[in-house]
C-alpha cells in the first residue's frame, strides 16, 4: 500500500478479502488501480458529487460511475420514481410502457435512430450491432480504430482501449485468431488509413464503428473534417457508418455527438446516462436496418432482463432532468473551468500537459500533445499522472485511475466543488 495521510484501513481488509473472492479483487479491472499504483478505495455511499468510502473519507467524484452519474448521484427525483417503480417489481421479463416511454424519448433526441431495441449493457449494444451490420451489408470485415473500447466481446478486443490500454494488455488470450481476422484496425484521425483499407478490402468491409469522441483511450477529439470524411467513405463503398456513444450520447449533446458534430451514423449504440446508473444499453437506427432484429426480422438478439422496468424508469427520470433549460450550458460551464484551470496550473507549475473538455467530458494528458491517437496518447508520462492521481486521491478528489479514460462532471457538481479542486491539483503539481 502507498503511504497515505487519510486513513484507508477498511478498505484494505475488504480489498485483501476480495482478491481471495474475485479475480484481482475486482468486478472490472481498471478498478484495481493496477496502473496508479496502491490500493482502490472501496465505496461505502454516494450523493451529489461526492463519494464517502468505508473509513468515512469523503471525495469529489470525477468518475460518476463511469459516466451515468451526469445529474449527480441517486438524485433525489430519480431515486423517488425508483422507489414507486420498485413497488411494481423488480423484473418482468414481458413488454411494458416504459420501453415505450424510453424509446420515443431516444428515437425523439438521437439524429440516426427511428427505432431503438434495449439491452443490458454498451458491450451488449455493440456486440449485436456488429451482427446487424454483417447481415445488412452481407460482408464480414469491419473497421474499428486502435485505442477505441467497444466492450470485451471478441472481436472489438483488437488494440483495444479502456482496462485493456490502463493494464497494458496485448490482445486478449482466449480470442481466437478466426473472430479478429475480420476486424480490421486504424489510427483515429487517420482518414487516409481508412482509404487504404477500403481499398485493400474492396466490399469486403461491412462498416466503421468508432468513438466519435474517444473516452477510453483518454479524452481526445475528433480532428475538423475526421467524422465527415468517415461519412463519405462509408457512403461511398456501401458501408455502414456506427458511432458508439455509450460514453458520449447525452453527455457531450443531448443528441450525442452525432447532434454535436452535424454527421449522422446508420447506426448507433447507447449506455450510460440512459440508464440513469442502472445497467442498460441500446443501439438503434433507421427503419430499414433495425427491421432486420428478431421477431421483426431473421437477425437474432435477446435478453431476459432487456427493457428492465427499473432501468427504465430511471433513464426516463434522467432524460426528464436533462431537458430542462440551462443544463448543458451550465455542464459546459463548469466543466471548462475545470479543464482550463488543470492545463493552466500544469503550465505554471512547469509541466508539459494538453487536454480539454466537451461539456461534461474532460481529459489531462502529461504530455506536450496534441494527442490525435491512441499512439500520441501512449506519450504520456504514465508514472507521473499515477503521483498526480494519488496526491488527488490524498486530497479528496477522486479520478479515474487510469490515464486512458476521461472524466465526468455533473449537473450537481459545484463551483466550490472545481474550486476545490483546483487548489488540490497546485499542491499536487507544486510537489510532483
């Protein structure tokens, strides 16, 4: 364990407990802290912006579950409709009214999508929408881009991001060479990269899916022209064009990023924030692609616990919350205090950082940058970010501990709260 001034003696009995129960101790790797050295902080409750962990430390919390948190956490309105919801039961396993309610408010926001089908997770999402865009386009290959996570399904564990870049894993053991031999790989930004393969692959490639704005490789952007270029290429060779906005969609636009940047995908895959920090994705799109899902059509995806009435209640709650006036402008808001703030303290305290934000998406590379790719990424100085992330943890701010993942604000997020935080980050950088 790394010498600590805040007391963290629980959480160690419980994480040492753990690691005989579970692999590694964790239900997910990048919890492990594996990459910032020391030992994870185990959870007691969460509120607002703010975590209180098993020895009653309280932090601000840059990770709201890994993004679903965007209103805050158990926000007092979506825990009070949970609360009647649950009071109907847990699980139904058969059609309700609130799909219907969710659906219209998904195909309502997201440019792409007229019909939607509901899953359990954005692995989930992603897994069925590569089956879909074979049996669309009838080809098997498909582009992803390196640094890019779509989940831990097979064929996307392909110079993966996420755990896979935070554990600096190679592919993983147990794929089989045959399911990635159809996924084909380039840099994000790289539109020549994607020509090359395209013509190397002639109607080969059923379609491109990637982050249109990378979260799992840390924050990175995409460069001006780089999502429309995507567009005509895939329009041009008969593919298929899917964003993945499990980490993007309602987060940086209520419409995702597609509403964002003006580019509309085929095809779209959803997580997160419509789940309202309960487990479930979606993917969705035009009428004539989405007509292919079973019973509708002969493509074949299920999922008993799909559609669940509680994450169904709690995504409608959160949808209900985020169209409110004055929301994304106050995201926007505080969020760029905060990213401008860390470059500016990086900056005077003499260290190479770049990063940025889109609305409630951040990221701090401890690189000179521009990062454009996972490759850039991968220029940081990872041993550095693991002191800054301690120092922040030691000071009641609590990021992921990764450098390949990007942070999260919320609407409960407060400017005492990026206050705060930014007086921890000058001490931290004034000692590192």
């Amino acid at each position: 364990m790394v010498n600590t001034t805040i007391k963290t003696t629980k959480s160690q009995e419980i994480f040492a407990a753990a690691q005989n129960l579970m692999p590694g101790g964790v239900s997910s790797p990048v919890r492990a802290f594996k990459s910032v050295g020391g030992q994870p902080i185990v959870f007691d409750r969460v509120k607002d912006s703010y975590i209180w962990d098993v020895d009653g430390n309280q932090y601000i919390d840059y990770v709201g579950t890994w993004g679903p948190a965007i209103c805050g956490h158990a926000h007092p309105e979506v825990i009070a409709a949970l609360h009647e919801a649950l009071e109907k039961g847990t699980s139904f396993g058969a059609p309700s009214v609130l799909e219907n309610l969710l659906a219209e408010m998904v195909i309502d926001a997201v440019p792409s999508m007229e019909m939607v089908r509901f899953v359990n997770s954005g692995t989930e999402a992603c897994m069925a929408v590569l089956r879909l865009m074979r049996a669309f386009t009838n080809r098997e290959k498909i582009i992803k881009f390196e640094g890019c996570y779509h989940g831990h399904a097979d064929m996307f564990l392909v110079k993966a991001g996420s755990g896979v870049a935070t554990l600096g894993l190679p592919d993983s053991p147990g794929v089989p060479k045959a399911v990635t031999s159809s996924t084909l790989t380039a840099p994000y930004n790289d539109l020549e990269a994607v020509k090359a393969l395209f013509a190397e692959n002639r109607d080969e490639i059923a379609g491109v899916i990637l982050e249109p704005v990378v979260g799992n490789a840390g924050f990175i952007t995409p460069d001006a022209g780089f999502l429309e270029g995507l567009r005509e290429i895939t329009h041009e060779h008969g593919a298929l064009l899917v964003f993945d906005e499990v980490m993007t969609g309602f987060r940086i636009a209520y419409g995702g990023a597609q509403e964002r940047f003006g580019v509309t995908p085929d095809l779209t895959t959803l997580g997160k924030v419509i789940g309202g920090g309960l487990p479930v994705g979606a993917y969705g799109g035009g009428r004539d692609i989405m007509s292919m899902i079973a019973p509708a059509g002969h493509v074949y995806q299920a999922g008993t616990l799909s559609g669940n009435p509680l994450a169904m209640t709690a995504g409608i709650k959160t949808l209900e919350l985020l169209q409110r006036p004055g929301t994304y402008e106050y995201l926007d808001q505080i969020t760029q205090k905060l990213a401008d703030g860390l470059l500016q303290i990086a900056k005077e305290t003499g260290h190479e950082a770049c990063g940025g934000h889109i609305s409630a998406m951040f990221g701090l590379f401890f690189t000179s940058g521009p990062v454009h790719n996972y490759e850039d990424a991968k220029k940081s100085d990872m041993a550095k970010f693991a002191r800054f992330h301690r120092g922040m943890l030691e000071r009641g701010v609590y990021l992921a501990p990764s450098q390949f993942e990007a942070g999260f604000t919320s609407l409960a997020h407060t400017e005492a709260d990026i206050h705060q935080t930014l007086v921890a980050a000058r001490e931290v950088l004034c000692n590192l």
